[in-house]
C-alpha cells in the first residue's frame, strides 16, 4: 500500500544512437516537478513494527522519524523532505463536508503542532488517499454548492457503486464530482501551512476504472495554486491508453506490489521479492543494519543504485532512527547523489551483456543516456539464482564476471570509468574491449561513463 513509485516526468526518446540505443529522456512532471521525491515512508514500520516503541501509527512516532531528516546533516543536504503517512493517517468518517481529514486519536494535533513542527523543520507532508467517499458521508452536502455527495455518485440510492473499502464511486459526468475534489486538495492545502502536500490515488479494486479519479486530483491541484506531486499507485493499468492518462496528470507510478514484509517479521525485506519487480517498486529499505533490512550491505548498494538510476522516487522505509553507517552512506553517498541528479534527466534501461537485449537476465547490464555531452551511467549486476520470481530462470551460483562491450549499451567511442560507490577511477574503455566485473550474488557496480575527448 505504500505510495512510492517510478518517477515518470514527460517521457521521450531521443533519436537513436549509431548502436541502435534510444536514450531515455524525462522531462518537467504535469505538476511542474522536475524531479523524483526524496523522503521517509511509514509503511514499513506500520507493516512490521520493528522500530522500538513503534505499536501503531501515531504522530509522536512519525515525529521521531522525520525529524531525523531536518536533523541529520547529511540527509538533509541530500534533499530528503518529504515527511509521507500511509493508510490509516485518515479517520473512517469525514468532517462535516465528506472531506477526508485526520484521525484525531492517532493524530490529535495535526492541525496545530504536527504540521507546524514538520514545517517549522522545513519538511513536506505527504498523505495517502483511497479513491472515493466513505459511504457513511453520502448525504454530506459538496463544500460550495446545494448538492449532497450522493448527487455526484455512480448508482442510485441506496446502491451505489461501491469501491471497496467501505467507499462508494464518484460518477465524474454528474456535477458535484469535480467540487469535491477541489475541496478535498483546498482543505489538505490549508490544513498543512505551506508545507506542500503529497496526495496519492490508489485503485484497491481491480474491475473498476480509476482514471476520472487521477485527473479529478490533477485538476484540484491546479485549481489550488499549490506547488503539489500526485503520486498514483498501485495495480495500474499500463495499457497504452490509461498509460497516457498517467503519464498526463501525475508524477508517477507504482509499478506493482508492496515489498515489505509482513507483521511479525524480524526483517524489512528479502532479496528474492525485489527480483520480481522493476526498479522503483516501494520504499527503500536500505538504512538499517543487514540484519534489520533484512539484505546484505552489498544488497542495499545495489538496491539504492536500482532505484536511483530509474529516476526512482527515494522514499525511505527503514528506521531512521537506527541507522548505520552504511545506510546512512547508501541513502547519502555524494556521488551517487550526483548520478541521480543525472538518471532523474536519462532514467536507466537494461542493454543485455553479449546482445544488447532487454530481456530479464541473472548477469544484466542498464545503460542511462548518454547525455547530449555524451556522457552515461553503466550498471552491471548479479541478481543470484531465480527464486521464482526473478523472470530469467538461470540459477548461477557464487560470483559471475558481467562482461559487456561498448557496443552492447548502445553507445560509440573511448570512456573514461569511475566506479561511483568506490569514488574510484578505474580503466578507459573502447569499442570492442570488455568492461567486465566480477560480482557476488546480489552485488553491482554503478560506473559513470565520461567521453574521452
């Protein structure tokens, strides 16, 4: 249910390279963003309660965590900012006009201190929304106009279109629809001082089209004059035709399935469910100690550089409150930073050691750019054995050399290597001679790829 997702500003391909690449291009988002999110998640926490004292979510527990951001010097210099509530931030019922609001056991200050300390901090809230109205709110009247809720709902008193989770469906031709998402964005606007808020849309039933509800948000935003992201998740459509509904109204886009793992778990994540997904899937757990995150160091680099070189949303999920060296290097790393500043602008697409292909591999290889100074991103990874739901189903074990060739990421000409975590400069490259590592399970290398001139 986390809302964290694959930064899409207006895509493009730039004309093909002489190999035959077409560079990946992302430009200014519909909401005038230009970049993907930095922040902290509490869906982790929420999921597996492994921070201590954390039992359920409540303000005085997201405080702790996201006043690390403002805290941690090297966290805020990085960007991170976006202070983000999951499900259960919002009451069952609505204020007097159906507006989704707060729940004032959990949040008893949120219109007062809560925001104000998260502003004051210089930090950005971000809340997670369900598409529709709780159906207990039906016969509230729209804020601004003489129709109740249930005037602009799909079906007829009292059946409803329902849409789950105790919600009914908005019909987007009947007046009233529209008004009440401008309420809803005005209300979370003001209630959170200048802070910018960080709504998403969730579709949690399936056969129900919820596009109208995506652009019902897009135009409150607007409306608003608000500097606000809409972040849509999860089970979406990639069709080419809601696809370019997406694409038109929001920053971006779950891709698949929450990563975490479950209540009563000692870790946050396992290695073999982010096999399955493309990068971008969720939040980051990569801050905690191996045996916390529930990956190995080398596991949480490669985890990060995946998720930065998509030009990823960085929402942290871990425990900002036990972090350890390494984490706090993996979410901070200078260069690394520098690559995504890069990646937010040429985001990665996977060019196939020996082929230059796309489809899934255990050894693969990603290529990001090449800029128009002819400079890329290289990543070369060994994602282990599939367990099932890796797509490539070889199961090499222990460590694989990941060769590749100039030729096969698509580019032309002599580079200079720099290894990015390493902060190394290793060996130039041309056309025909291996770029090649040898790599553990799970392990990669990020390497920036400068033109010799």
């Amino acid at each position: 249910m986390p809302i964290i997702n694959l930064s899409f500003n207006t895509l493009a391909l730039l004309a093909a390279t002489a190999n035959g690449l077409n560079v990946l291009k992302t430009t200014t988002t519909p909401n005038g963003f230009s970049g993907p999110a930095l922040g902290w998640n509490t869906f982790g926490l929420q999921a597996t309660q492994l921070a201590p004292g954390w039992s359920t979510l409540e303000q005085s527990e997201v405080l702790k965590q996201c006043s690390i951001m403002a805290s941690n010097s090297k966290l805020k210099a990085a960007g991170y900012k976006y202070c983000s509530l999951d499900s259960g931030w919002s009451a069952d019922g609505a204020d007097s006009y159906g507006r989704v609001i707060f729940e004032p056991s959990r949040f008893p200050d949120f219109n007062t201190s809560f925001t104000k300390t998260l502003h004051d901090d210089g930090l950005l809230l971000g809340v997670y929304a369900i598409r529709g109205v709780v159906y207990l709110d039906v016969d509230k009247p729209i804020l601004g106009t003489n129709l109740k809720i249930a005037d602009a709902l799909q079906g007829q008193a009292p059946n409803y279109v329902d849409a789950g989770n105790a919600r009914r469906v908005f019909d987007f031709s009947k007046d009233g629809a529209q008004q009440w998402h401008d309420s809803v964005v005005a209300l979370w606007a003001s209630c959170c001082n200048t802070n910018d808020p960080y709504p998403t849309c969730n579709n949690p039933d399936l056969p129900l089209d919820s596009s109208a509800t995506v652009e019902a948000y897009r135009k409150a935003i607007v409306k608003s004059g608000r500097s606000i992201r809409l972040d849509i998740s999860w089970k979406l459509d990639r069709n080419a035709t809601y696809y370019d509904i997406w694409r038109a109204n929001a920053e971006s886009m779950r891709t698949d399935q929450d990563i975490n793992e479950g209540n009563g778990s000692p870790i946050f994540v396992k290695w073999k469910t982010l096999l399955s997904i493309y990068p971008d899937m969720d939040n980051l757990y990569v801050g905690n100690a191996d045996e916390i995150s529930g990956v190995k160091s080398d596991e949480r680099t490669s985890i990060m550089t995946h998720w930065i070189c998509a030009g990823a949303n960085l929402m942290a999920g871990s425990d900002l409150t036990n972090m350890d060296a390494h984490g706090i290097d993996t979410l901070t790393n200078s260069g690394a930073q520098a690559v995504a500043a890069f990646t937010r602008r040429f985001s990665m697409q996977p060019r196939n050691p020996g082929s230059g292909g796309t489809e899934a591999k255990q050894l693969q290889a990603w290529i990001a750019g090449p800029s128009n100074n002819g400079s890329a991103v290289a990543v070369l990874a060994n994602y282990g054995p599939d367990q099932g739901r890796g797509g490539f189903g070889t199961s090499l074990s222990g460590s694989q050399t990941v060769s590749i060739t100039i030729e096969d990421l698509g580019l032309e000409g002599s580079f200079f290597v720099h290894d990015v975590w390493a902060d190394q400069d290793e060996e130039t490259v041309k056309a025909g001679v291996p770029l090649a590592r040898n790599l553990s399970k799970g392990q990669s290398k990020l390497l920036l790829l400068t033109p010799v001139s």
